[in-house]
C-alpha cells in the first residue's frame, strides 16, 4: 500500500512538472509574478495530494487546511488574510452545499424507509423481460439516484439487485455472472447521477464555486448522463458479464433479499407509483421549471421570480423533504418519532462529506484572494487546450489520486473560477466537465471501490473491472457530451 500511494504521488507529480515545464515556456506576455503563482499553486497541489495519500495519511480536511495556509503564505498573503480567507472560503462553500446535501440525505432516508424506492424498482423490473433487464435496472437507478449519494442509493437497490440477480441464477439463463449482469447498469447510472446531476454534492460544489445556474447545469447534466450510462451500463456490461463469475457470499445474498420482500420502517404497504414518482422527483422538477422559466420569461418577470425562490436548491430540497414528510408519513399515520431517528441518522454518513467540501472551499478562496486565478486566465491565453478539457483533467488527477471525488471537483473549481466570467466559456459545461473528470477510474483509494468489492464478494481484479472501468467510461462519454453540446447555443 505504501508503495502504491508513492506512485500515485509521483504520476500526479509527473504531469503537474510537465505542467510546469510548459509555464516556463509560455510567451512573455505572462509576467513573473503569475509564473511564481502557478508554481506555487502546482506545488500546493502536490503537497496536498502527498499529505492524503503518502504514509503520513491525512485526513482530507487536515490536507486541505494546511495546504491553504502554506499557499496563502508563501503567496505573500499576511497572516489574518489567510485566515480570514480560510473562514470565508469554507462558511460560503458549506453555506451553498451543506443545507442541501443534508435535506438530500433526509430525502433519501425517508423515500428509503418508506417503501418508494423498492416500489419504483420492481415496477419496472416487473414488466420487463431478461433481455432489457439491464436498461430497465439503470432506469430505476436513474430515477432513484436523482436524490441520493452513490454510496446510498446502492446499498438501497442493493437488496433488488440479490432479489433479481439470485432468481435469474437459479433460472440458468445469463452466461457468466448474473450479479454483474444486474449491477453493472446500477452502478453506471448512480455514478453518472453523483458526479453530473445536482443536489449532489459534486455537482453542486462546482456551481457554487463558479457561480453558475443550477437548472442550466442539472439539464446539461441529464443530457450527459443518459449516453454515459447506456455505455458504461448495459453495454459494458453485455460485454464483461459472460468474463466474470462473482457471486457475492450466501448469507448476505439471504439477507439482502429478503429485505427486498417489502420490509419498511413506516408502513407495510408502499404508496401508489405516482405519489412515489412524484416524491422521489419533486426536487429536480422545482429546479427544472426555474431552468425553463429564465429560458421562456424576461428577467424580473412574476414567473421568474418565483420559480426562481422555490427553484433554488435549498428551497427545492426543503419543499421536497416537507412534502415527502407530510404524504408519505403524517398523512398515513406514521410515528413522528421513528421520522425525527431517521432523519437523524441520515445525516451522520454525510459529515464527512461536507468537512471535505468546506475544506476545499477554504483551499479555493486562497487561491483566488492570491491571485492565482489571474495568472491562471494568463496561461490559458498561451494554450489552445479548451478550459472544459483542462477542467476534466485537473479534477480527474486530483480524484485519482487523493481518492476523493469531492477534492477533485473542489480543487479544479477554485482553480478555474476566474474563468467563469471570460470570453464566451459555458460556465454550466465547465461545472459539468468537472464533475465528470471526478469519476473517472475509481479505485482501492476510493470507499465506494470497496463498497462495491465486499458487497458483490468481488476479487480486487473482479472490481477493478466492474466499478473502476464503468466510472472511466462514464466519465468520459461525459466530457464527449459535454464537448458536443458546447458546439450548440449556450442556455444560459
């Protein structure tokens, strides 16, 4: 292990140095006092990534906090404008993200909890024959993992996935394993729906970081997503299944399944599809309708206006946890008690999460109040690589090698936020190829690598060909759709 952490800090050094070979080669018209920032900003980069992944193994906020100080000072920053900038950076981050990260987790426990999410699945699966049962699990994942983390939305479709995967074993009629077979599509739509599509996290980070427009991106994001899971879904796993014979261990292959005969926390018996689709979707539509109305309305117009209040993200998760707490639970007479535990719990898992994103908001603040940003514009003046490639990969060699996705999209967001209002750049693609760099080659660095290994009982060869080449596959079709789309008229 230590010896793989040293080559992932030494391959991310070796295409930062590249990087910086190429600074000293750019045209006079970048001074040295941008060449000395960029330096800098490259070498806080590497510091950063040697903290979280070198033996000293930092946690990622510890990184992110000491990185920001050492840029910020030897940047020539006083002391109290590092700090100052360090507070600012991480209260404005948490303040975009964190409330609706925390309503998205409730959301998730309670559509959980109540049966929804199982109801959605086995509706689909039902009416489906085994031949299209792959495109028929990435809908249901598509569907269910609008409001939820990757982490989340597969341990809940975990049990559906044993359920059908054990039925078609005992049926005889997939070659190779029928748990890759079900889960791959999974996996592929709950990675495109995490690193594309707000109220996740990553998405949402870059927003905030670029201040860009939520609806304008959340509809880039569903339009990137949907060729990214065919081909990372069930065409990948058309062609992987018949070469793996995973069979994730029988007591929890028990277990699982039966919890997908209909065990919920609130009631016995789920409510309708349609109150169910609603719920699960209630969200997306508020900040879509904000999305169409600034397309359809003059600015300042009554329509804009309020389409714009219930169509932020905070509002738009808050109505969403409102409604689904006053439908799903009160109104059929659930405890209030059992309500006010779960939503508790659904927000532990998550404070891991948002410490990593103030801490990279704080990371990105210096960055911007020393100036790097400028001298970044600078150097993208003397390079013909477009800003949404160099967003893509700056995210993608921060996420592969500290083993967080979030890290990555924090970093090439604070990067290349003095961007977002030059020249015509698509800020909204920028935020989307960002999120799409993040996923790319997920591995033994990343929890979810993990989760997806124990739970299918996959050897280290087995998951490397299933979770990591599915999200490098996603991961690119994104920034193919994302370079496609940017040749049409922007939408915002």
């Amino acid at each position: 292990m230590k010896e793989e952490s040293m080559l992932r800090v030494m391959a991310s050094g070796s295409i930062l140095t590249i990087i910086c070979v190429k600074i000293t080669k750019v045209e006079l018209s970048m001074s040295s006092a941008d060449i000395q920032l960029l330096l800098t900003a490259i070498g806080g980069v590497i510091f950063l990534v040697a903290l979280i992944v070198s033996k000293l193994r930092f946690h990622p906020l510890l990184a992110l906090m000491i990185t920001s100080i050492a840029v910020g000072l030897i940047t020539g920053m006083p002391g109290e404008k590092v700090v100052k900038s360090i507070e600012t950076g991480a209260g404005n981050t948490l303040g975009a993200v964190g409330i609706v990260v925390a309503l998205g987790a409730m959301l998730g426990k309670i559509l959980a909890e109540s049966g929804i999410t199982n109801s959605i699945a086995e509706i689909i699966i039902n009416r489906t024959s085994t031949k299209y049962l792959p495109w028929a699990m990435a809908g249901a994942a598509f569907v269910i993992g609008i409001p939820m983390f990757f982490e989340v939305g597969l341990v809940i479709l975990l049990p559906l996935i044993f359920s059908v995967a054990r039925k078609l074993d005992g049926s005889k009629s997939i070659v190779g394993s029928p748990y890759v077979y079900v889960g791959v599509p999974v996996i592929a739509a709950l990675a495109a729906m995490h690193g594309m599509v707000p109220p996740h996290p990553g998405p949402l980070t870059a927003i905030a970081a670029l201040h860009t427009n939520v609806g304008a991106t959340m509809l880039y994001g569903f339009i990137a997503a949907i060729p990214a899971i065919v081909l990372g879904g069930p065409v990948y796993g058309a062609f992987i299944t018949s070469k793996l014979k995973v069979h994730p261990d029988e007591a929890l292959i028990d277990q699982f399944a039966a919890t997908a005969e209909g065990q919920t926390t609130f009631h016995d018996d789920p409510p309708s599809i349609g109150i169910s689709l609603l719920t699960a979707l209630l969200p997306a539509i508020l900040m879509l309708l904000h999305a169409v109305a600034e397309l359809i309305s003059p600015k300042g117009s009554t329509l804009e206006v309020i389409t714009g209040f219930v169509g932020d993200p905070a509002i738009a998760m808050l109505i969403g946890v409102l409604f689904a707490t006053g439908v799903l639970i009160f109104a059929r007479g659930g405890d209030a008690e059992k309500l006010r535990s779960s939503m508790s719990a659904s927000v532990k898992p998550i404070a891991n999460v948002l410490l990593i994103i103030a801490g990279g908001g704080a990371f990105q603040r210096v960055l911007t109040d020393a100036k790097v940003g400028d001298a970044i514009m600078h150097l993208s003046q003397q390079f013909s690589l477009s800003p949404l490639v160099l967003g893509w990969i700056i995210s993608m060699l921060l996420s592969v090698s500290t083993g967080s996705a979030t890290v990555g999209i924090v970093g090439a967001s604070g990067l290349l936020a003095p961007l977002a209002g030059a020249g015509d750049l698509n800020v909204p693609l920028l935020a989307l190829s960002i999120g799409c760099g993040s996923l790319f080659f997920n591995y033994a660095n990343h929890a979810g690598f993990w989760l997806v290994k124990e739970s299918f009982g996959m050897s280290m060869s087995e998951a490397t060909w299933t979770i990591s080449v599915i999200q490098s596959i996603v991961s690119v079709a994104g920034l193919l759709m994302v370079l496609l789309m940017n040749f049409a008229p922007a939408l915002s």
